[in-house]
C-alpha cells in the first residue's frame, strides 16, 4: 500500500507494497515541504496528487508485444509503458482491438467504461494487473 501525506505547506509519501510487507525495490521515501516567504499558504493553488503502483515489467512487456502487433508495428519501434496509443498510431477501433486482445491473452473482462480510458500501455497494464487481483 501506498501512503502518503499532504497539507498546503508540505507533502511526503512512502513506497508502495506489492504484497503485504514486500515493498518495491528501487522506491524510496520522498519528502517535499515549501517554507518561507517564496512560497505563501493562501497562495499556493490546490495541488493533486496521483498514488498507484507500477504494473509488473512482464504485464508490460505483454501489454507491448500485443499492442506492436494489433497496430502492426515493426519489431525496432520503441514501444514502451510511457507510449500513447494515439502516438502509435492507434484510432479509436485499434484501440478496442487492443482491449480485447489483452482481454484474451490475460483472461479478464474489462469494463467499457475502463477501456475508453486506457490511453497508454502502462494504464492497461495496472488495469490488467488489478483485474487480476479480483
């Protein structure tokens, strides 16, 4: 799990846990505070924060060989969990290809709703491992 806290003059958060107790190598602790008159409490505009845990490397690395080959991309074109579907070429029917080419490799059935915002390889990867969770 994930934690983290916020107030309008500071912000930290701890790594994720894959599992309960088993955190994910590579992830530390960070901390950002502001102070000072640089930067004033009722000024600071409403931060947002996003907390999730990266999918597994082969969840992604499946989620990119199916979409290379629904979208029929040569084997040298970097496709990686930062790519956008739309970048790669991907219109709105690639992109339910897509959906139900990962339904079909991972056994999951995914909401019409969930797939209509999957917009790069790394979203369906988390969705996919978070379906497989269920």
């Amino acid at each position: 799990m994930a934690s983290f806290s916020a107030s309008a003059g500071s912000f930290s958060a701890v790594p994720c846990a894959l599992k309960q107790n088993q955190q994910v190598p590579n992830l530390r602790k960070a901390s950002l505070s502001f102070s000072g008159k640089a930067f004033p409490s009722y000024k600071m505009p409403a931060l947002r924060f996003r907390v999730s845990c990266a999918a597994k490397p082969e969840t992604v690395n499946k989620v990119v060989e199916i979409v290379k080959k629904q979208l029929a991309l040569p084997d040298d074109r970097d496709v990686n969990g930062e790519s956008k579907f739309s970048t790669l070429g991907a219109d709105s029917l690639d992109t339910v290809e897509i959906v139900m080419g990962l339904e079909e490799e991972f056994g999951i059935s995914v909401e019409e709703e969930s797939a209509q915002s999957i917009t790069t390889v790394q979203e369906a990867a988390d969705l996919i491992e978070k379906l497989l969770e269920k």
